[in-house]
C-alpha cells in the first residue's frame, strides 16, 4: 500500500477503497504492508504489533539496536498491562508465526478489543505468562515443586 499523504498525530495516511488508513511511522512515497484492526465510519487504523512493521533505522539514519535487557533498563519497555490470549497462527511446520490477545484496554483498542503479535514481537516484549495449571502436562508439573531460581526480567527464561 503506497503511503500518499502526512496526517495528524504523527501518522501518514493511504487510501484503500475510498477508506482512509492512518498508518504511524511512515512518510509519503512509503510502500508498507498494514492489516486493518479497526473500522470506524469514515476510517480504519492499522495495528498488527511486528518488530519487522518500520525500517526506522533508515529514516532516521540511526542504529536502534538495543536489547531486551537495555530497554528494560533504561524503562523504554516493560510491563505495563495484562492481555489474553485467544488464538495462535502456525504455518504449515508447525511454527507459530502470529498470536491474537484480548486486550485489558478493552474494545476501543485493536479490533473489538483484539490485538495481533507476530512471534517476533511476542518474544521481544513479552514479560510474563500465566497458564492455568490444567494446560501443564503432568511430567512439567513437577517442576513446580522444585526450588525457584529468581530471574533477571531480561532473562529469554523471564
């Protein structure tokens, strides 16, 4: 989708359909690929979460590199709220490629309150997970009785 336009906010805008898209982080004469999480009457927002969405770096001509660890650090992420998840998105390995989640945030986020993470993401700026004890498969349970081993939040094990 060919990015045509600045709009408000910081966003850019295209056009699909006669509908108007808002999309962050792009600039006029963009070619991005976006999937529409909201609709409204006159326009839709874009929304899948992928580390892989922008090439900032090239727009600003500066290396973002900072890790899991860094971001956590220096507060540029961390945990902020808590989500469900609803679904998952496998390919034909049985690699997961996307998950779905019902935001905290409620219906006014996402589409109907769903947001979309490719795996990428979800391993960047996931922090914690909660599964219920009935989903654990016995033989894992056991490693529940052992003694837990404090991990720092950087930690891929967090």
């Amino acid at each position: 989708m060919l990015i045509t336009d600045v709009a408000a906010e910081g966003k850019a805008l295209a056009r699909v359909n006669d509908k108007v898209l808002f999309v962050p982080f792009a600039v006029p004469g963009d070619v991005v690929n976006v999937q529409v999480t909201r609709k409204r009457t006159s326009y839709m927002d874009n929304g899948t979460l992928d580390i892989n969405n922008y090439d900032i770096q090239s727009l600003y001509g500066v290396k973002f590199g900072m890790d899991k660890k860094t971001r956590i650090i220096t507060h540029e992420s961390g945990s902020s709220h808590g989500m469900a998840i609803v679904g998952v998105d496998v390919d034909s390995t049985g690699k997961t490629t996307k998950w779905q989640f019902e935001n905290s945030w409620g219906a006014t986020a996402g589409q109907d309150g769903l947001l979309v993470f490719t795996d990428d993401w979800f391993s960047d700026y996931l922090f914690r997970l909660v599964v219920n004890q009935k989903y654990i498969p016995e033989n894992i349970k056991k490693i529940l009785v052992q003694k837990p081993t404090m991990l720092p939040p950087w930690d891929p094990m967090f």
